[in-house]
C-alpha cells in the first residue's frame, strides 16, 4: 500500500517523530511505502509531494518542526464536493492508497470529511494547545509547557532583582491548557485563561499583595485571555480556516496593572513561537511515536476515519469525528482545583 502523509496547521514539537515512527513501522510490518506532501494540504492539492523512507526518516526523532513542511491551506474552502474531487484526483494521479493526516482541529476537521467523502485516511493529532477533544493528551503540549516554564523560572529571578511583576504571554488561542500547566508548574501569582472571566481589581490586589510580602509576582497570560471582555487581536484578517491571528493579551494586563497598582514595575515577555520551536520532550517523543505506530496500524488493517488518541495510558483509533467535533477547554473543576490557593 502506498500511504501519503502530511503534516497541517501550525507545527509543533514531534510532527518528525510521528514521521519517522510511521514510514519506519509502515515499513518493516505492513510492506508500505510512503509519499510526503509538502506543506499540509497544499501538497496535496499541487500534487507537491517527495518520497520518504527509512533512511530518510531514521534521523528525525529528535528534530523540531516538520520536515514536510505545514500550512493553513484548506482543500474544502471552495466547498467540499470540489475539494474532494481534488484530493481524490491527486491522490489518484500519485499512487497514494492512504491518507495518514497529521493535524489540529483544522486539518483533522478536513479529513473528517474526507472519510465521510469515502477517501481512506486516518489522524494523529497535534498541537501545542492541547484542545483536542477524545485525546488526553496531544504531543508538543508538554513540550511547549516546559519551556513556558523554563522561561518562567528565569524571569522571576530577574524580576525579584528589580521587585518587578513579570507578564508572561504563552500561546492557546482557545483553550488554556499551557497557561493552566505553566501557571502550575513555574509558581505563578495569577493566571489567566480564556475560560475564565478575568477581575481585573483582583487581579491588582493579588500582585500588590505579593509584592508587599516581598514576592516579584508572576503572572501568566494565555493569548486567548479576554483580559478587556474580548479577544486581543493582533491582525484581524481570516486564514483559510477563520482563524484571526490573537496578540496583544499580554500587554493589556500590564497597562491595566499599572493603572491600578500605585508606582508599579513591570516587564511583558511575549512567548509566542518559542513554544512551537525545538526539540521535543522526551514525553513528546514517545508520544508521537506511538500515535505514528498506531495510525499505520490502522491503515494496514483498514480501520480508516480513525484517529490515534491517547487513553489513559493506552495509544487507541478513535472516531475522526470525535476528535473534531468539540474543542476541549479547561474545565470548571481543573481551574478550581487549584486558583483559590494563593501561590
Ligand atoms: O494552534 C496552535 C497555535 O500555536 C495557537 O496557539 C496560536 O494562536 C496559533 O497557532 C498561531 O499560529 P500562527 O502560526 O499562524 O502564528
């Protein structure tokens, strides 16, 4: 079976690890051989597509990004009945028998309805945001997390020095996992998701108060936090899939603390793609690694429309459609659990 792979969306730590799990197992256990297309679902459009094998994925556990390449391009923005046609045209013209789609919500939303259109495809699923639902876990979350936190560590020292608040922005456009998890683990004073309405005065009294008792307080901003009631936009134009680019979250916290807090220092730091960037985790790889297995698996035994999902500790095919359907958010009991303590 010829099995062709893309990577879509925005990259994450261990997109290449899910690569190289996938050619190197499609390989050895199932005789398949593997056609990469480049950049997500343009590739496949533009039939823009080289071929990967063992040797060529063998060095890749470790390397960050993707290979492949990725973009935001959706086949279906013309409509689905066209856009399918398209794949399936292109898939024809290349030899390629199965789909494996790496992806977020966008491009897993995009094989959904090429399994529902009758094109044989699974998912593995990523993104640093960790907002997919029917998976415990996407790989490049922890990864994201632990250098969130790393930062974290080294700006508080720094701001301890000057008796600073410190803001730190971290990605998660709809869903606040990194802030929750780096908020947890670096120690932070506040925290601010986009599932939570945000008290601006209390916000003010928990840094003065950190402050006063000798503290240089943390406060950790997701992009996605509506600090003014509504999102912060950095650039209001659509991409393919309807995303505007989010930005600016952070900076509205620090004016607003300011203006609230007599005499206050502080210093932003904007996080942003340094999440997206470098190595994965250990974590990361072993996920991608077994969500890759699992999803030639699947292929092979033609157990298509399915996606690779983490299950407590297990790596099962779940429904595509599950995956997609609603985005996971922080719940109610996950914030509570720990934003009544003070820190
Ligand atoms: O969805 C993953 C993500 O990293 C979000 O956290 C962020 O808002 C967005 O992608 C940024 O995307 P871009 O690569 O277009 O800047």
């Amino acid at each position: 079976m010829r099995v062709g792979i893309l990577t879509g969306g925005g990259d994450c730590p261990g997109l290449n690890a899910v690569l190289r799990a996938a050619v190197l197992a499609g390989t050895q256990r199932y005789g398949m051989t593997f056609t990469g297309f480049r950049d997500g679902w343009r590739g496949v459009l533009e039939r823009d597509a080289v071929p990967l094998d063992e040797a060529s994925v063998r060095p890749l556990l470790a390397v960050g990004g993707t290979v492949l390449g990725s973009s935001r391009t959706n086949p279906l923005a013309d409509g689905v009945a066209e856009g399918v046609a398209r794949v399936r045209a292109s898939l024809e013209a290349l030899g390629v028998e199965g789909l494996l789609a790496v992806g977020g919500e966008d491009t897993l939303g995009v094989a959904t309805a090429l399994h529902e259109a009758g094109v044989p495809v699974v998912g593995a699923p990523k993104t640093i945001d960790n907002d997919l639902s029917a998976t415990d876990a996407t790989f490049g979350f922890e990864t994201a997390v632990q250098t969130a936190v790393e930062a974290c560590d080294r700006l508080v020292t720094t701001g301890a020095s000057h008796h600073r608040a410190m803001v730190v922005e971290v990605m998660g456009r709809h869903a606040g996992w990194i802030a929750l998890h780096t908020g947890i683990a670096a120690g932070a004073h506040v925290t601010l998701l986009p599932e939570v309405p945000v008290d601006l005065d209390a916000v003010a009294a928990t840094v003065a108060a950190a402050l006063a008792r000798g503290d240089a307080p943390l406060v950790v901003v997701s992009e996605g936090a509506r600090v003014l009631g509504e999102d912060a936009v950095r650039d209001l134009p659509r991409d393919a899939f309807g995303h505007v680019q989010l930005g600016g979250a952070g900076e509205q916290v620090e004016r607003e603390l300011k203006a609230r807090v007599l005499g206050l220092s502080t210093r932003l730091t904007v996080l942003g793609h340094l999440l997206r960037g470098g190595t994965p985790s250990a974590a990361d790889r072993v996920l991608a690694t077994r969500m890759g297995l699992s999803a030639v698996a699947a292929l092979a035994r033609g157990d298509v429309g399915t996606m690779a999902a983490l299950r407590g500790t297990d790596v099962v095919q779940v429904p595509l459609a599950d995956a997609t359907g609603v985005l996971r958010t922080v719940p109610e009991a996950r914030w509570a659990e720990t934003s009544d303590v003070v820190w």
